[in-house]
C-alpha cells in the first residue's frame, strides 16, 4: 500500500489547490469573507488588549501573566490569529486569484492552516460548555466590564466557530487531526501544572487534585470527560460541515481573477456553482 503523505492526510496536497477551500465562501464573495474575519480579528485582539488595560489600571497586573495560564486565553488567541492569517489569504486571493502566501511557502503551513482550522471551530465551543456548565455560578455578572469579557471569551468565541463552520467552501475536517487535538490537550494539561507548580495556584479548580492527592481520581474523571467532549464536538463540527457541504452541493463563489473565472469554460464557477454542474463550453 502506497504511503500518503501528511498533506495528503489533512487534505491540502497540491490537487486541492485550485479548490481555494480556506479562501472561499459558498454564499459570500471573497472579498466580504476576507473582510469579515478581519473585522473578527480586529474586535478579538482589541478584547484583548482592552482586557489587559482594564487589569493595569485596576491594580490587577498580575492578571495580565496569569492570562496565558487559561485555556480559554489561549484559545482566543488561537481564534484571533486564524481570523487573521485567513483574512490576509482571502484578501491575496481576492486580489489576485491565487493563494499567493501558502503557494510561496512550504507545503506543511497548509497542514498547519488545516491544522489551525480544526482547532478554531472545535476547542471554542469545548470552552463555552465546560465554561456555563462546571466553571460558571450564578448569579449573573453585574459588572458591565466583567459580563462583557465573559459573553466575548465565553459566548462569542462558539460564535466565530459556528461562522467558519457554515460559511466558508471548506472541506470536513481530517481525522488524522485527532491525535494532534489530544496531544494539544495534554500539553495544555502540562501548562496548567507547571503554572501550580510555579505559582501555586490551579487555572481551573476541577484541576486541583488536593493537598495529598484525595481527589486525584475526581481529577482524573474530569481529564477523560474533557477529552471525551473534544471528540465529540469534533464529531458535530464534522458532521455540520459535511452537511453545509451537502446542502450547497460543494458551490464555491470564486474571485473575479481567478484563473478558473477566466476561462469561459468555468465561468459558472465565478457564480458558486458546484462543480459537478458546470456546463463545460466548447472552445
């Protein structure tokens, strides 16, 4: 048996290329697609330097630090900097029908882009629900800065993961991504302990395994729940986009300069037309 490649695996080796999965859109033109994830990049990190400012000037600096200890944290990050480099795709697409940055570099920061795609529409909502489900206690917030961060980081976040499950023209995530969405759990998990370990404070309370360990086994359960809702939400963020996929037949909204645009052949194509449809012209 032949081996495939690891492109080959996360769907992005060079007979994909022309599709513009990550660039496109099914319903919105390029431009609108580009122009939105940009919008979503800009609100999350002036979040979050708002966030930062509110601590500085509350005398709470030290949250600040401990930020980069939180799950949720990084996460949003990790939402912030794939709305923009998927802007900035978009935006050379647009411009110029090709996937100018990913054409020039190695093949594996497609992998890394797929790679960075799944974790967006599937680590978001694992925060919403471990969020409102263990970690939130009413009653709701009454200060407006602290309701606004929670509904941002807490709320928002599955929102900008919902929209680039049912926007975009992209193909259903890889399952060959699976073991690196639990390896990025456990590193996590080392972040957390390292964090206690250094400043003697826990991220997350589930994660306290106690003075002398009596709750290690509580901990442990809560590890194996967690781990068994990331495959879950990888499941339905499968399943939803195979299904978008289903219901718009695969149509794709293209750029104008596209080379699939420019020949007559394809001009359907321009028009979000699956391809599966197009009239092919004699020329």
């Amino acid at each position: 048996m032949p081996r495939r490649s690891l492109a080959t695996l996360f769907g992005v080796d060079r007979t994909t290329d022309v599709k513009h999965h990550f660039e496109t859109s099914w319903i919105l033109p390029p431009a609108v697609l580009a122009g939105l994830r940009g919008l979503i990049s800009l609100y999350i990190f002036a979040s979050i330097f708002i966030f930062w400012g509110w601590y500085g000037t509350h005398d709470d600096p030290a949250s600040i630090g401990h930020s980069f200890s939180y799950f949720t944290w990084l996460t949003y990050w990790g939402t912030g900097f794939y709305m923009l480099f998927a802007a900035i795709h978009t935006a050379y697409y647009v411009r110029t029908g090709h996937s100018v940055l990913l054409d020039r570099w190695p093949r594996v920061f497609r992998v890394l882009h797929s790679l960075l795609y799944v974790t967006v529409t599937t680590f978001p909502i694992l925060v919403t629900v471990v969020f409102w489900a263990i970690l939130f206690s009413p009653p709701w917030y009454k200060e407006p800065f602290t309701r606004w961060q929670n509904i941002s980081q807490h709320v928002l976040n599955s929102v900008y993961a919902l929209l680039e499950i049912i926007l975009p023209a992209t193909a259903p995530h890889p399952f060959i991504a699976i073991p690196f969405l639990l390896l990025i759990l456990l590193l996590y998990l080392c972040v957390a302990y390292i964090t206690h370990e250094t400043e003697g404070w826990y991220p997350y309370s589930f994660l306290d395994v106690g003075d002398h360990g009596q709750k290690s086994n509580l901990v442990t359960g809560y590890c194996f729940g967690v781990l068994a809702a990331v495959l879950v939400f990888f499941v339905i963020s499968w399943a939803l986009i195979h299904l978008r996929r289903r219901l718009t037949r695969g149509g794709i909204k293209r750029a104008t300069r596209d080379p699939l645009c420019a020949h007559e052949a394809f001009s359907d194509a321009c028009f979000g037309e699956s391809s599966n449809e197009r009239k092919v012209v004699p020329v």
